[in-house]
C-alpha cells in the first residue's frame, strides 16, 4: 500500500463550514488525502454573510506552519484566506524556509456577500510574497482584475490577463469563468499554452465555497502526483460535481456537498 498523502491548508475559518479550512479539509477527505490546518483568521459567518473577522497573531501562525513541517512530511499546501500584510510575509517567510512543495494560492479578498477578507491595503503583498512561491494561482475573475488593472469579461481577456499574472511570478494560473454566463470556463496558462476548462453551468444559488473548493481540489490532486494540468482538470470535475449537488441550508447562499459520490442511493438532502 502507498503511503497516505498529505495536504495543508492554511486558510480563515468559516464558522457555517461551506468555505475556508473546513471546505478544504471536507474536499481532502473526500479526495483520500490526509488534511491538517493553519488557521490565519476565524469568521462569524454563516449562509447570508460574514458578521465579523480576527486575525490571529503572527506568532501563532508561525508556531502553527513550524510544528506541522518539523514533524510531518507535506505534500502540499493550499493557500487561502492570509487578512493582512503581516499574515502574508510570516506564511511566505516559514514555507520558504521548510522549503514547501506543491503550493497552490487561493487569492481571495472579498467575499461573495461583499466583506474584505484580505485588508485591500494587503493586495501588493500577497502578489509580490506569494505568488513566487505558488505552483498555481487561482484568481477568480473579480480579483484577476484587481491584480491586473482590467476589466475581464471574456475568454480573450482572461487570458490577457493569465499572461500578465504569470509575469508576476506565478508558475500556473487558472483565471476562473464561475461569475460569467454560460459555460463556466477557466482558462489555465503555463508560461507557454492556454487550455480552457469547460464545465457546464449549473443554475443554483448555492454556490458558497466554490473557490476554496476548487482550489484545495487542485492541492489534494497535486499530493496525489498528479502534474498541473491533470490536477486541475480532475479538480474541475470535482467542483463542477460537487456544484451539481449543492444544497440549501439556512437562508442564503448554501453549499457544495463534497462526499456526495459516497452517499448510499436513496439518501437524501433538502
Ligand atoms: N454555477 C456554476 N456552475 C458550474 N461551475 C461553476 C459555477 N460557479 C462557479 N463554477 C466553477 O467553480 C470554480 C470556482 O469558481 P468561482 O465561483 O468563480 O470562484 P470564487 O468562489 O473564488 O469566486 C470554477 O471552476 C468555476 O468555473
Ligand atoms: C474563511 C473564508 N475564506 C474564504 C471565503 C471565500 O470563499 P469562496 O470560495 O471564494 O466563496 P464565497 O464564500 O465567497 O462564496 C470565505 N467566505 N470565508
């Protein structure tokens, strides 16, 4: 038998579980990966929006990337909600320096309800820290545009734009369609070629965690030794199956059901 693999996120919390560390820990366990945690923020959050947010202390983040790799080989590492300046270099600081692999960085800063989960101030930061380090970049089309300065509202220009955030030191980046219409199509450029990822829409309201989803999607196939390409091709697959069985729960925007090729036949949610 193959040794398990190991996925890290380092991530906010998301009290009502459809996003941050506990969306990327459910998509772990769903993908056969052993998940483990670095919690950047906690959020009072639930289906309709984020109520209130704090940052933990840098040290405790430091403590807790520090612990994890002088004990535990990781095989790779998702990168989402950082908050602040500070979050950013101490995480770019201490994965340099254990020398991690496989790094994926969500870009997030705002939600889908509208709250700053990245301090806007912080934006330079997280490009000129993380980016350098990341395997792949997953922007969606909101923060492609902050990051560039474009407005990004087709297939041409999501790809202008993936040239220009590749520039920025990124290895891969998938510019991701899920706020267009039709299709939902993500554009992944390596330097050299573009490939579009086509998925078909799938007309819901619940649709809280798709990002942080995704992009742990792409870490756990990575642990797995899948190259880029296919790791990203699989982890849209997964999404766009996990999307199809989202589900209503509270009085917004619900989520993605990960385990959903797991339940019996006959089992059921609302
Ligand atoms: N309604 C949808 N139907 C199918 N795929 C979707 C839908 N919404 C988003 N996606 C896909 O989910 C992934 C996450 O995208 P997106 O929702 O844009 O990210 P974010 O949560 O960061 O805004 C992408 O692969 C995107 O194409
Ligand atoms: C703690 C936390 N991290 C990230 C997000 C954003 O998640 P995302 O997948 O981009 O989608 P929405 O939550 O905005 O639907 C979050 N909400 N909370």
């Amino acid at each position: 038998m193959s040794a398990m693999k190991v996925a890290l996120t380092i991530a906010g919390s998301d009290s009502c579980g459809g996003a941050g560390i506990q969306a990327d820990l459910k998509t772990f366990a769903a993908l056969g990966v052993y998940g483990m945690s670095v919690i950047t923020a906690v959020t009072a959050q639930n289906t309709t929006g984020v109520v209130s947010v704090r940052e933990l202390d840098a040290e405790i983040i430091r403590d807790q990337i520090d612990c994890l790799f002088k004990d535990i080989k990781i095989d790779a590492v998702k990168i989402g909600m950082v908050s602040s300046a500070e979050i950013i270099d101490v995480i770019g600081e201490r994965l340099r320096a254990h020398r991690a692999r496989h790094i994926v960085v969500d870009p997030v800063m705002v939600s889908k309800s509208g709250c700053h989960l990245l301090r806007p101030e912080s934006r330079e930061e997280l490009v000129k820290v993380l980016f350098p380090i990341a395997e792949v970049v997953t922007p969606n089309l909101f923060e492609a545009g902050v990051i560039t300065g474009m407005k990004i509202e087709n297939l041409s220009q999501m790809e202008e734009a993936a040239v220009r955030i590749h520039e920025l030191g990124a290895k891969n980046v998938v510019v991701k369609g899920g706020h267009l219409t039709g299709e939902a199509v993500d554009v992944l450029y390596d330097g050299e070629c573009f490939r579009h990822l086509r998925g078909r829409r799938i007309e819901t309201k619940n649709t809280h965690g798709t990002g942080c989803t995704f992009s742990s999607a792409i870490a756990a196939y990575l642990a797995d030794g899948h190259p880029v390409s296919e790791a990203v091709r699989r982890a849209k697959e997964y999404i766009t199956g996990a999307i199809e069985h989202s589900f209503s729960l509270g009085r917004g925007v619900g989520p993605t059901d990960h385990f959903y090729l797991y339940r019996r036949e006959g089992s059921s949610h609302g």
